[in-house]
C-alpha cells in the first residue's frame, strides 16, 4: 500500500498557521491532521470547529480530524459544517462506535475510530468493514513530541494480518526513526507533527516518512 503524510498542525506555529499549512502542502504531506482535545478526554485542551472553520481555506489537502474528546457523537456536525474530510474518534470514549460510524458516513465524511495504546486491538475487529480507517495510538493522546511507544506494533501488525486493505493510521512518535517500524507492520498512514513542523527542510523530512 502507498504511504500517506497527515501532518498534525499541533506542532505548527499557531501565528502563522496559513504558512504553516502551506508549507505542508508544498512539502509534500498528504493530508492535513487536527486534533481536537477537550481537557476531559485527555488531560490538554487543543482547538475546536471555529478554528478548522477559519484556516480550512487556507489548504487544499483533505482534513483528517482527529477527536480526543468524550463526546464525539455530538460534535459530528459541527465539524463536518466545518469542512472535516474525514472524522476519527475514540473507540474508549464511546459504547456505541456503529451509531457514531453511520453518523459520520450519513454526512458523506470519511470515518475512522482509534484506540489508545493500552486498548486492545481485538476491539476493532468488529468495525472493520463499516469504519474507513483504524487509528492505532503510538503514544499516549494528549501532547506533542512524545516517544513512540514500541509495544503498539504488534497491535498494527495484528489489525493487518485481519484486514489487508484497511487503512491504518499511526500517530504519536513518529519520525524518521520509526517510520520503517510502522510501515512494515502495516500501517499507511502516517501521522507526524513534531518531526516535521520543526522541521527546517519539512519536505526531506515528509520524504523520509514515506521512504526512509
Ligand atoms: C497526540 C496527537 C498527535 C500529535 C503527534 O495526542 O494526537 O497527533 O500531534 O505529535 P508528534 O508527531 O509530535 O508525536
Ligand atoms: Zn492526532
């Protein structure tokens, strides 16, 4: 499968971030990631629909919304209006994920559901067929810039040998040191933040993501 670039504005510099998602977009990166944090949820409060409502013009690569939030079905809209391409919420935060999965598809976005790095994977396994992409956690949820936790890929390389044609996305640590890790064992989408925004040559940096 080809390797795609969600580049995680998280880590770009919020003054700027018209430059920022532009930068992303001439250095190659594929899709744009905003993640949404609720203080609840995770234990950081990030940017909401007002936010991606006002810089969504500002780039031409889908939005791959990214919910750290403890009540997804509710935002659902709200984002979607807001220009969301693709929605992704918490399998932890949520006891109905097919209700959440229909809802978002019902407002023609793409649907992903994710698991932190201590959930086991096995729950997804039911979702495939109806989510679009599984968002598998190499870091906890919450900040930028952590390490990328090694236990998670085994939980990769298991959703793959389940599915293999389900996009998996990873997202958490990930750099030129770990992108081969994960991309061997079956994840194709690949979050970064850090790595690249504090990037000087953001576009050798996406490049090594992809092949490195
Ligand atoms: C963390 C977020 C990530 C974060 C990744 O909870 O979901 O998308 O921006 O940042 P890096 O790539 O710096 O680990
Ligand atoms: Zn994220």
């Amino acid at each position: 499968m080809k390797t795609l670039v969600s580049a995680s504005i998280l880590s770009a510099d919020f003054g700027h971030l018209s430059d920022e998602l532009s930068r992303a977009e001439a250095s190659g990166c594929d899709m744009i990631h905003f993640d949404v944090m609720d203080g609840h949820f995770v234990p950081n409060i990030s940017y909401g629909v007002p936010v991606l409502k006002s810089i969504r013009k500002y780039s031409g690569l889908p939005f791959d919304v990214h919910l750290m939030i403890s009540d997804p079905g509710a935002y659902l809209e709200p984002f979607a209006k807001a220009g969301a391409d693709g929605i992704t919420f918490h399998l932890e935060a949520t006891a109905n994920p097919v209700v959440i999965i229909d809802k978002i598809h019902s407002l023609g976005l793409r649907a992903g559901v994710s698991i932190k790095p201590k959930t086991d994977v096995s729950l997804l396994y039911p979702l495939v067929g109806l989510m679009d992409m599984a968002l598998i956690m190499t870091v906890e949820p919450g900040f930028g810039g952590q390490g990328f936790i090694p236990e998670t890929l085994d939980k990769i390389k298991a959703l793959r040998e389940y599915s293999s044609d389900i996009d998996i996305e990873v997202d958490g640590g990930i750099s030129d040191k770990t992108a081969h890790l994960v991309r061997d064992a079956g994840a194709n989408i690949l979050v970064s933040g850090s790595y690249l925004f504090r990037a000087t040559d953001m576009a050798s940096n996406c490049k090594l993501l992809k092949n490195n």
